[in-house]
C-alpha cells in the first residue's frame, strides 16, 4: 500500500509545515502570496503553490 501526497491541503496543514499560524496562512492568501483555491467553499492551498511560495522565500535571500 502507497501513501500519496495530497495535492491540496488544507490552510491548518499549510500552517504546520510552515511552522506559522493559521492566521498568517490566511493572510499570505489575502495578499496573493500564497495561491488557493477553493473546493466546496473550503479553502485549499495546492502543494504546487506552497513548493512555489517557499521557493520564493529562497529567492529573496540568495
């Protein structure tokens, strides 16, 4: 049995691998930052967006 990696997460799973709160993901959200999308009125950030937010991040200290 394989575990897949999900393709959205959910804003508390984007929080934790950030190591931030809730509230800032919303933010970074709110300020187009961080890409979300919503599904069934829930917000979902795709892992694509984080792997791209992070590597912004990156960007901006090399």
């Amino acid at each position: 049995m394989s575990t897949m990696e999900p393709v959205l997460l959910r804003v508390p799973e984007v929080a934790q691998l950030l190591n931030i709160g809730r509230t800032r993901v919303y933010d970074l959200i709110r300020t187009g930052e961080l890409v979300s999308v919503k599904v069934f009125g829930s917000r979902r950030v795709p892992r694509s967006a984080l792997d791209a937010y992070v590597a912004s991040l990156i960007e901006e200290v090399a």
